[in-house]
C-alpha cells in the first residue's frame, strides 16, 4: 500500500503525494507546484494507511464493520435495486428504478468504505465487489460527465430542475469522495476519472455567468475541495467556493436548520478554508463551532434537536426521549470537529470529536456491525431496536465509511512533531515534516483503562515533539510520565502535553488518566437536564437499560449515591467497563408519585422517604438496544 | 328570554325544557316522556342564560369578546370568502370558493358564539347579523339535507370520499351545535330545522347496515347528542353511538394522537354516557382523564405536546418552549372537564376546568378580544405575537363561543340544591329540582381578592345544600363562613363545603381563601421541569414576561426567593395582580455561564456567587404577549 497516500473520509487536506496520478503534474504546477499543501492547517492529516489498529476498541468495530456491515449493506442495496439503478442507465439490464432520487448516494457511500476497508483488510473478495461496482457505475456515466440515475430515465431532460430539494450535487459529492478514497486507497483511477469527467461537467455547468444556485443538501462543496486535492484543479477549488457563497446568504450568526447540511456545509468551508485561508470561512466556522457545543450539543456529542425538518432547535433545546440527533449528525460533527482540530491545533476540538466518536455516533450502529439506527434519543420509554435498512439508508452507508476510516483520526503531523489525539492500542508508521520517518505504537486499554504507553520508533535520535493530548474529562488526573519524570504544567500547549526533547528509538512516554465514573452536570438552561446528571467514565457516557435493571421503570430512575463499583465485564456487550450504584425509585413502579402539580416542598420528606432504593447498573450508551427492545436514559435525576 | 333554556355550547346536558320545539311532543314520547332529562349526570347544567354576569374578571373578557372579537372574526370569515362560500353554494354569487375544505366549520362556530353572546348582549345589529348569516347557510342546503360547500360544487359528486381527511362531519357537528344554541337563545327555529335536516341525511346515511365509517376529527359525536337534546330525535342520539363505536377501536388505554380531536372524543363519549349510561363510555372518560392530568396536562391546564401531528405526546413528555398546547385543546379540555363534573359531582373536575379556563385557555386570546394564539408554549424566546388570522383559523372561532357561553359553566343544580363551581362576580336566577325558584348572588373581586360573599335570594324558606368548591390550590387556607359561624371538615364533599339547612331570603355565605403566591413544582418525571418552579395565585398561572424584566434574559431567568409581594395594579393589562420578587441571572446576560457539560459541584459555589441579583416581576401567564414581541417563561429554576 506503499504507493497510496489514504486522507480520510473527506479527509481535511492532502499531504505530498506519491500515488500517481490522473493528472500531469503540468496540469498543477501553475497554482500548487507539484502538492496541495493545506498551508492553512496547522496540523496535517495523516493518511488511514499510515495507522494499524492494534487489538483494541475501535479494532473490534471495524472488524464488525468489514465483516458484516459493509457485506450485509451492499446485499440490501442490490436488493433494494440501488445497483439495478445503474445498469438501468446503463442500458445493461431492463428493470424499473427504485428507492428515494439520492439512492445513488448509498452506494457511493458504500464504495468509500468498502475502498477504506481495504487498506486495514486487504481482501480480494472486497476489492473484486467493488470493481464490480465501479464498474457498473461508470458505465452508466453520460457522454457529457453527468451521472445520477434519477435523471437518466423518463427524466432525463430535467437535470437540475430542483436543486433545492432533488439532491443531484449531494449525490456527485459523495461520488467525488468515493473516488478519490478509492484511488488514495489502491492508487488506480477509474473511478477518480470517471468523477472528474462529472466535476469538469459542472465547473462547466455552475458558477459566475453560469447557473448559479447550489444544492439543497451540501455535500458537494467538501467533496470539489478534496478531488482538488486529488488531482490539483484548480476549477474543482473555485467551484466549491461558488458554491459555499450561494449558501451563505443563509448563514445567520448561528447554527441552524437541518443538522447533517449545516454540519456538512461547515466542512466545506473549513476545507475551503484550509486551501484558500478566506476569512470569512475561517470567521463562519468559529462561530458556528462556538454555538453548537456551547447550546446545541448533546453530552453523547449528538446534533439535532428535532424530527420536524431533522433540524436543529434553538439555543439549549434538547430533548432527551424527542431528541432526533440523527447517526449522520454525530458523524458529521466528528468530520466538522476534526477539521477544526486541523485548523487550530487545540484539544478542546479533539475532546468534541472523541465524545461524539465513543456516544453519539458509535451508538448508531450495532455491536454486530450490522444494523443501525437513525435517530439517537438519550431516553426510551418505548422499545426503539435498530434496522437493518431505512428508507432514507444514509446512516448506516455513513456508518461504514466512518469507521472504514477511522485509523485517518488518530494522529496528525506539523512542523515541530506528532499529535496524538486520540488513544487506542494501534501503531502509525510514517514521516515528520522534515521526512523523517517515525512511529508511534499506543499499547492500552482505552478507554476501560487509563494506562497508556507510547513507545517511539526512530532509526535514529532525533528532536521533535510529540503531543498528546489531555483529554478535558481527565482533568486534574491527568499524568504523563517520560523517562521516570512527570511532566509539569509548563509543557502544556492548547491542550495538549508537548514534550519536546531529542527522542531515541524505543523511548516509552507513559500517560495515566483516572477514569471513575464521574458524575455530569448540564447548563441549567437546558431546561430538561437541571436537577438531573449524567454519569461519564473516561469519554464514555453512560444509561441506565431496562435490561440491567429489572426492578425499576427507567422513567422512574433516580440516582441516589455519587459513587460506583466500575468492573470490566469481558462477557457482556462486546466487553464493556459495568458500573454499579444506588438508584431510587417510587414505592409503586407504575402508579401516582404525587400530583402532576403540587405546591413546593409539600411532603416532599414523605415521598423520598417512601422510595424504593434499587441497585443501579449502568452500560456505555452507545452498547444499549443489543439485548432486544429495551427503556433507556442516559440523565437522571439526583439530589446533592 | 325566558322561553329559551339555553345550555352550554356543546352542553353537556338538557334540562326540563320550555322553549317550543320543532319535534311534536308525540315524537318524543316514546323514548323521553316529553323532556331530555340526562338522567346519569349527577349535576344538572344551569343555562347560559340564567347567569348574569357582574362586574368582575369573566365580564371584562366577554365584553372584549362582544365588542371586538365577533365583530372582527365576522368581518374576516367574510373577507375570507367564508360566506361567500355559501353564496357560491347557493348560487346567490359567482365566485370561486376560498379557503380550506373545513372553513364551513369557522363560520357555523362563530354562529354558535354570537347565538349566545345575543344572550348576554341582546344587540340587535349582532342579531341581525347572525339572522343574515344564518338566511345564506340555509340557501345553500341541498334538498336531501346535506350541507358542505367544498362538495356542492364541482366536487358536489364527491361527498364523504375520505372522512378520515376531509372534515365533512365535523363541519356537521358545528352546525348543529350552533343551530342547539341559536334555538336556546332565541327560540327559533329556523338554523334548528336546517341542522335536523342535515342529521336526518346522515341517519339515513350512516349506522349499520349502512355507510360504517366516521370523520377523522370527532365533533359529531356530541353534537348529534346536542341536537338530540333540543328535539328528543332518539335517531340521533343512535347515530352518535353508532360514531363512537366506530371510533373507539383506536382507543388505547391512554390518551393519544391529535389533542383536540382526542379530547372532543371524550366530550361525545361523556354526553353519550349522560344520556344512556353506557358503561363502555364511563369506563373510557374515567380512564382517560386520570391519564390526561397525570400525565399528559400542563401546568396551565393546556395539552398537546407536539406540533407534529397537532399531538400528545409520550406521558411526562411537556416541553415548554416547545409546547403545542393549541387553545383549541384548552377550550376542549374545559368542555371535557365541565362534563366530567356533570357526571361524577366532584370538584377535582371544576379544579381543572377552571385550571384551563384562567390559563391555558385564556392566554390564546388577546386582551382586546381580537387577536388569538394557536400554539400556546410556556416558555418563549423568540417573540410570537398573537395573530387577528390563521389559515387555519378553528381557535379564534372556538374561543368566542366558549367566552360567550361561559356563564353556563358556573353553577350546577342537582337534588340536593346547588352548586358553585367557579368564583365570580355573577346572579344566577333558576330554580331547584323541584321548582322552587331561587337566586344566587356572588360578589368577589376574584381571583385577584379571595374573599367571595354568595347571597341567598328566595320567595319564602327552604330547606336544600348549598355547595361550595374548594379549590384543592387553597387548601388548608379555604374558610367558609356563614352566619357567623365557621363550618368544620365534616361538611365536605367531593371537595366542596356541603351547607344544609333552611336557607332564608337574604342569608349570606362568606369564603375566604388565601391568595399568597405558591411555588408549584412538578413531577419529576417531566424532565423539563425538574429542578424549576411555576408561581400560581389563586387559580392563576404566572410568567416572566421580558417587558417587566429589563434586566435579565428571560432564559437565564432563576428565582432566588419564595416571597413575593402581591399588588393589584389597575393600569397594567387591563388590571393584573403582579408580584414583585427577587431573581438571579448570569453576570454577563449573553455570556458563557460555565460549560454546556461539566463535572457536577465542580465551582457551582463559584457560579452563584457570580450571578446577578435582579428584581423579578411576574404577571399572569394569561396576559403576556399583549405589549409587543416578548420573551417569557413559566417555569424558572429554583434551589431549596
């Protein structure tokens, strides 16, 4: 895989590239002298090749993902005729279409994952499904470039009719980002080649005395920056820049609107921004980061208050039982949350990306890889299981791709060393700024166990510094020892501990972090949370399930003591740290606490009196609805 | 008047009745021995136009009502096309037909507002207004009965295609009612006669062995007991059984779905029940109120949850910002209640009727009596105004039937002698079960004073129970005092003081009630409330309204103190009881309070010392938005 330089998953930026390439280096030199560059980034990708998952916690999804999420994903999308669609424009086969008009977008989604699962599972049965694919895919491209087979039927003299609310660009950018993994991911070009003959189309079609109007789901913007990074065309650039200024007319100062776009359209702009250092992409982003994790963020790092139009509610509103805080949404915010790190080079975005990695999203798929929720309440009162198929599939599509690509998150580069962000067993093997080559091997736990060792890999010594980053929960437990010495606070750098020192080969920097259960608190102006908490261990949240609790109604569920056992139970859940606690609940499970309505203080001494004390057993949030249907909550409320 | 028993709108009941009728006494013989005695109803209604209202809370209300409110609604149904409608119908008036398919059902409502409204206000300019509408609904009946000008024109083929969808029953349903209330306001007939030729079509229509099937917004179903009830047509009181039956197989054990329909649901089931006493229908109102006000019923008396699907939602779930709480479903939930009363004669039902009525109700309209709110949150940041229109416009047309008929939701009659249920300057002229006129005259500045002086008027003696509800908000404060003597607990009953004894012309009863402010807290499993208080005094509901808070954002709103200074201003919102207390907000009102998650009592010591003392003004809940675009909110955080 020596050849492929493997970004992420609508990676934020291109490094130096030896892959070869569709385009001539003529082609780029005018305007990028051979390589994208991403001056703007502070950090720099490093690609998914790079990294190699050791035995740990994200090793077991995406072992469940390559094993049964994307096999079983692409057997429904064949028989959900998503495939048919193609050879249905391609002439190839006499069927009607079928699905939503952004079918197409599944199986590009799956094509990016299956290509990302092939640089941690180089299988040929995978690589041949997908050329197959491809294949089909490229063959049902028009003369012209455009290619979406919603248009190509009855309704092929109506492209574009409805950019608002048919999703034609939506469906190209994901085209784009599947082409572009897939050709980081085995460095061959059919597909790439087949996206940029629809890119040049449009470059062609869209812009400044051209058609101006973009699509109603952005998508589009992030994927034209990355097939520039791809190929250096500086077109594909300055499209997605037309595209992003007829969006933000719609920007007000705060996020809004429908989650996974606004999110979406954010990503776009920091990688435009990372190419192009415009301001006012750099001022759209900070300002719409601020707002979201400050009013509009929930503690599993979910977005998306509400059903109605999948928005985004107002300040503070979230909803536990009605959140929507769609699977997509918490994916996006990990993309969103990881540019930002990129830009700025400070923790407190990695510590977003981390929370909603282990809750948000990783709730949204099932221990087996293989089914997948939509919406993610952080309560159920009713029974909600996931699917194994949705009418509108994007999340699990979005699902494989996101963990496909996983290893892409974990580290990064700059000029003065490695960042380590992220903390799992798993080894990266690749070259400081300079051209040194390094690696870094993580041997831990994590996040059942605080202990992390690091151990460096050179040939020879050489002076950098590795950052690793402190994670906000962890504060003031955090410890990170080298060499026999802790480290003082003199080492930190936004956020993260910098040691910087001539390292030898097999020097070991050793990080502890405590990890008991800790007890959350919400800004009271989420009204649904005050007086009620939440329980955190490490970055993992945690619920109370009706499985683990039989004695209570979870509605009912209060929490009666601060303090938990925390045993790492190899047999339930995949393997997952239990904790065990004090709960409370009415004497009567279903019947009358007290009025609905009552005055204040009124035998309040009575009705505590007259609770149940229960045990109280707790579960990863993101593990619950394993175990058949099932009462969930995630806050609770309790009493200082 | 006296020839025109009138009831209430929708009423839950007939009492003996001279009013001359379009039905011979032969053909109610049969089946009611010449009268509709609602034998099952514990209390007996007391007709609007028996109560004569003082001057006092309610009056000041209906007065806006008639000064402003119908003649406003009138001249908008009309510039809406509205009539025009029946014009068209008729082929009065070329025109094309306007507005949605139910808009026959605004125009049948405000029929049935202005009918009673003649009986407080005998205007004759209104009576003539009422007359003209009702000659143009009349034109335009067809032969056969049926009356619906979405289907007599190009759709005249068309009738009952999709009742689940298209109202045709409902709009039924209001003509009726509105004809029931033109004959007990006026005596006449002519609006009577067209209504009964209408359900003599339906009875032809539907029922076994016929068309089974029913409207998917009920409304029929008490309005066809209504009509019963004024013509002792046993056939249409079938026709209504035969309704509910073939709704009730949706029923669960709870209440759910769409809140006004659910509730207008239970108003055909309670008349059903009243008039035949069908233990199905006791069974389903008894069980679906316990569910409705322990779970499912805001502080202000409103329900419905969610805008999607205009429903209720999962129990505990009351969100406030969001709310939905349709004055229509608070108008619905006062007729619910007033029935519930009816049936069991126990004041928790009075307790709640006068719950919406003071609050949920009455915020939906302006204090002008012209502009109305649909959606009823309780908390609100943006700045919702209250609208002179809706495209949908059903809770304008409910709101000023229900205040023009609200004189007959006061007082009861049973054997035993007569009830009080609401508190109110107001005469009630009628007489007991066996006769024997009497009057009772109320004299209160309530809810703003709690003393209420009730006077005895009679020809000569008599033995009979006055009944005095207790408002369980009082308790233990409610004192009644007669004759100098205070009564003792052995006199209650179903939550009113039970006063038997010979009462004598000009006998005064004295009750006293404490109207300090009272912190009212919830449930905890209303989430959203958890941690946060209400005020009430009295009856009445409280918020922070902006306009009163310069200093504060209403969001970041807390009380810091349980006291509060009470004092009647006569200048503010047509004369208010404010309360004057003491708050708490952020130092820095647009700033970051703390982050929005962080480890629980980590500097919460901190975050109080740093937030502001500010004063706190509350006004009712009922008057906010009457000074322009505001923030408000109900329920405010609270630490004991």
């Amino acid at each position: 895989m020596a050849i492929a330089i493997a970004l992420l998953a609508g990676g934020a930026c291109g490094a130096a590239s030896t892959a070869r390439s569709i385009v001539s280096q003529e082609s780029r030199m005018p305007t990028n002298a051979g390589v994208i560059a991403s001056e703007k980034l502070k950090l720099k990708p490093i690609p998914v090749s790079a990294v190699k998952m050791g035995d740990g916690f994200w090793k077991a999804r995406m072992d469940a993902n390559h094993e049964r999420g994307l096999p079983a994903l692409l057997k429904r999308l064949e028989d959900h005729g998503v495939i048919d669609n193609f050879m249905l424009a391609s002439g190839r086969k006499k069927v009607e279409r079928k699905g939503p008009y952004f079918s197409d977008s599944d199986l590009f989604k799956w094509m990016e994952g299956a290509a990302w699962d092939l640089i941690s599972y180089p299988d040929p049965k995978r690589k041949a499904q997908l050329n197959r694919v491809i294949d089909e895919v490229v063959a049902a491209q028009q003369p012209d470039g455009y290619l979406n087979t919603f248009f190509q039927g009855e309704l092929a003299n109506q492209r574009f009719r409805n950019l608002p609310l048919e999703h034609e660009l939506y469906c190209a950018g994901h085209l784009f980002q599947a082409a572009v993994a897939h050709h980081r991911a085995t460095g061959e070009d059919k597909l790439l080649e087949c996206a940029c003959r629809y890119a040049d189309y449009l470059t062609t079609a869209f812009g400044p005395g051209k058609r101006q109007e973009t699509d109603g789901h952005p998508e589009i913007e992030m994927a034209l920056v990355e097939i520039y990074r791809a190929t250096g065309k500086r077109e594909y650039l300055n499209l997605a820049g037309f595209y992003l200024s007829t969006l933000e007319p719609e920007y007000g100062p705060k996020l809004k609107g429908h989650a996974v776009r606004a999110l979406y359209t954010l990503c776009g702009e920091a990688d435009y921004y990372a190419e192009t250092g415009r301001e006012v992409s750099k001022e759209i982003i900070d300002r719409q980061w601020k707002d979201l994790v400050s009013t509009k963020m929930y503690v599993t790092g979910g977005v998306g208050a509400r059903g109605q139009g999948e928005a985004i509610g107002e300040p503070y509103e979230l909803p536990n039982e009605q959140a929507y805080s769609e699977t997509c949404a918490a994916i996006a915010s990990v993309m969103f949350n990881y540019r930002m790190l990129a830009v700025h080079g400070e923790s407190k975005y990695a510590d977003e990306m981390e929370r909603a990695l282990y809750n948000g999203m990783l709730a949204g798929v099932s221990l087996s890889g293989d089914a997948w929720f939509y919406v993610n309440p952080l309560a159920e009162h009713g029974g909600r299981q996931r699917q194994e198929w949705w009418g509108c599939t994007c999340c699990p599509t979005n699902m494989v791709r996101m963990l496909a690509s996983l290893p892409g998150y974990m580290y990064s580069v700059s000029d003065e060393g490695v960042w380590v962000h992220l903390f799992d067993d798993s080894k990266v093997t690749y070259h400081l700024a300079d051209g040194t080559p390094f690696t870094l091997k993580q041997k831990t736990k994590y996040p059942w166990d605080g202990s992390v060792e690091i151990t460096v890999g050179l040939d020879a010594p050489k002076e950098f510094t590795v950052f690793i980053r402190r994670p906000s929960w962890s504060s003031p437990s955090f410890v990170v020892g080298f060499d026999g010495l802790k480290l003082g606070e003199a080492c930190r750098s936004n956020g993260y501990e910098a040691i910087r020192r001539t390292w030898k080969p097999g020097d070991v920097i050793k990080v502890e972090m405590d990890m008991s259960a800790r007890l959350i608190e919400c800004d009271p102006r989420v009204r649904e949370n005050l007086g009620s908490v939440a329980v955190q261990r490490g970055p993992v949240v945690y619920c109370a399930e009706s499985v683990d609790n039989p004695t209570a109604v979870i509605r009912d569920l209060e929490i009666a003591s601060n303090e938990f056992e925390s045993v790492f139970d190899a047999g339930t859940l995949g393997g997952v740290v239990k904790l065990t606690g004090r709960g409370r609940t009415p004497m009567d499970p279903n019947g009358d606490r007290a009025p609905l309505y009552r005055q204040l203080g009124r035998a309040l001494g009575e009705d505590y009196a007259r609770m149940h004390q229960v045990p109280l057993v707790l579960i990863p949030y993101y593990a619950w609805a394993n175990r058949g249907p099932s009462q969930m909550t995630v806050w609770m409320p309790y009493r200082q």
